[in-house]
C-alpha cells in the first residue's frame, strides 16, 4: 500500500527553467510560464514569511518580561 494521498493536489510539473541558466532555447510562451511560476513562488514566500513573522510576534508577546 502506497502513503501517497489521493486527495492531494497534484504537484506542478517541474519547470524548464534554472535561475542563471541560457534563456535563448526557451520560446517566448515558456519565458511567459516561468515568470507566472516565479511570481506564484514569490507570493508562497512571501504567505510564509508572513506565517512566521505572525508566529514570533505571538511567542514574543507570550514569553516577554512583565512591565515594571
């Protein structure tokens, strides 16, 4: 029996493009898809930077010395 979970969301296929590689073999649609790719990464990022950023200040608030 496999651990896979059938009601996962299928995983994107992996991309064609490696940040520094030669752009020249990539068709202007496929520049197009990664940077849609790209931008979709940055905003996932960003949501968890966010999440830790959000978690911190809540253990900070928890754990900080009362107030003399």
């Amino acid at each position: 029996m496999s651990d896979d979970n059938i009601w996962a969301t299928p995983k994107a296929a992996p991309s064609v493009f490696v940040p520094g590689s030669d752009l020249s073999r990539l068709s202007v649609a496929e520049l197009q898809a990664e940077i849609t790719n790209l931008q979709a990464e940055i905003v996932r990022l960003q949501r968890e930077i966010d999440a830790r950023s959000g978690v911190r200040a809540a253990a900070d608030a928890l754990f900080k010395p009362p107030a003399s």
